[in-house]
C-alpha cells in the first residue's frame, strides 16, 4: 500500500465504505473506524443486522 495513502487515511476515524449488494447497486455506508499499525489492520465498526456486514462477506463461487 502506498505509505502516504496510508497514512493519510489512519490519520482519520471516519469514512465511507463502498460495497456491492447482490443486485449489483453500490451501497454507501458512513462507518468509524481505527487503524492498527503494528498488524496494518483496519478495525470498522458496524453493527451484525447492519447491511455493511452482510455485502463485505465473501462470496463463494
């Protein structure tokens, strides 16, 4: 990853997550989140009956 996209982002706590939903249309979602340099996670915080959890599962096929 870019350092300085990276470090632009961690330097912030809100953000947009950009998914897909089956049907194909974009799905936009205010989240929090956190940056954990030292295992170069990001940590978002949404809730389980939210949509965002459900369209950032993998799929199989």
């Amino acid at each position: 990853m870019d350092e300085r996209l990276l470090g632009f982002v961690a330097g912030r706590r809100w953000g947009v997550l950009a998914t897909v939903k089956r049907d194909g249309r974009p799905q936009l979602s205010n989240v929090g989140y956190a940056y954990d340099p030292a295992q170069r996670l990001f940590r978002v915080s949404v809730t389980a009956t939210a949509p965002r959890p459900a369209t950032c599962r993998p799929t199989r096929g």
